[in-house]
C-alpha cells in the first residue's frame, strides 16, 4: 500500500518530526498518521469525498417530504484503516442533534434527535438497531447511504438518554451528549415554549457546536 510519510511532523502546520517527505510501502497507514491533519482531511476530500442531497416523500412530516444533506467517502476495503481514522477525525458516524425551524404561526420550535448514518449496503444493521432500541425509524435513501433516526421526545428521554449514560461516548461527543440531554430536560419541562427557554436552547446549541473544534484544538 502506497503510503506519504508527511514532512515536517513536528511543525505546528503540519503535525509532527520534522524529516524530508517521502514515499514508503507500508501496510499500516495508521502508524504514520497517529492524528489527522485538518489540511490533509481537506485535500483528501477534495479528491474522494463529496456532498450529497437526498429529498423523498414521508408522511410523518408536515409538508410530506423529508431532506437530508449528507457526506460520504468512498474507497476499497483495503483502506478500512484509513477510513477509521477519518471517522475518529469526524468523531463517529452517530451524532445528537437540535434543529430549530419556524411554524406557520412563526413561532421557534425545536426538533431533538439522535442519528446514526451508514452505508446503503449496511441496511440490514440498521434495522437491527431500530429493533435492538424498539424506537425510532430507518430512512432509506436513494443515495448510498441510510440514516437510523430518534425524534420522538418519550423514546428520548426513556431509551436513549438511559442507554448511553449506561454506556457513555467518548471524546467531545460526550460533550455533545451532556449538551443534548440538557436540551431534553428543558423540551420536557416544556421551556422551550418560553422566550427564555428557547434562548437557552440556542445557547448551549451553540455551545455542541464548538466542543468538536475545542477538542481538537487542545
């Protein structure tokens, strides 16, 4: 496998013992990148990532449709490797959300959620992890990808938040999480049908949004 063992390792620019550039046969490429870059994230994906839209009929929601923006990489299985390296750069493929988004009456309202996205070919596992919850959906795409997803407050507060507080993420999206079921707390209090309750959603919102850098940073 055709591996670049970076320049300048120990730069802050680039990451770590600062040798000339070169290329080796390594089959560990994990060995050589103990931390992704963010610049080389970014050129990787420039070359083999891509953005995607994906729009469909579901009538659980109130206009009949639903969209989803998505981001996927591609690539053969003899770089899995690298591919688990990217999805701890990204950390996971799961993720805990809050949407927030105007009614007709242009009132803030807000959608809490808990999503794991896989590919297409790994349907099947997200269908055992809708059973294995006993809650929420799967949204199959047309793309190459399909999404396990919680919306439901009751399935929230009674399954999810228990499950992973039994058994806890790690990195900044514990941080996430602890943010998220903050969120659930006020929603089921009913705070966020207040001015003041909905601002402090959009606080500690804010506040998930930032973890993933801080992390990162420090």
């Amino acid at each position: 496998m055709l591996v670049l063992n970076l320049a300048c390792r120990n730069d802050y620019k680039f990451g770590s013992a600062t040798h000339s550039g070169e290329f080796k046969q390594n089959s560990a490429f994990s060995a050589n990148l103990n931390k992704l870059h963010p610049a080389y994230v970014t050129g990787f994906c420039d070359g083999e990532a891509c953005f995607h839209l994906a729009i469909g009929e579901n009538s659980r929601y109130k206009l009949g449709y639903y969209v989803n923006p998505g981001f996927s990489i591609a690539l053969h299985k003899k770089d899995k490797e690298f591919l688990v390296l990217l999805q701890e750069f990204f950390a996971g493929v799961g993720c805990f959300f809050v949407k927030s988004l105007y009614n007709k009456n242009n009132e803030l309202r807000f959608v809490l959620g808990c999503q794991i996205t896989q590919h297409s070919r790994d349907s099947l596992v997200m269908h055992k992890i809708c059973s294995f919850f006993n809650c929420g959906r799967v949204e199959i795409s047309r793309k190459i990808y399909d999404n396990y997803v919680v919306t439901k407050l009751p399935d929230i507060n009674k399954i999810i938040i228990p499950f992973f507080t039994n058994f806890p993420v790690m990195g900044s999206k514990r941080k996430e999480f602890e943010c998220w079921v903050n969120i659930a707390k006020l929603m089921t209090s009913k705070a966020h049908l207040t001015n003041e309750g909905s601002e402090k959603i959009l606080k500690i919102k804010l506040q998930m949004n930032t973890f993933s850098k801080e992390d990162y940073n420090n």
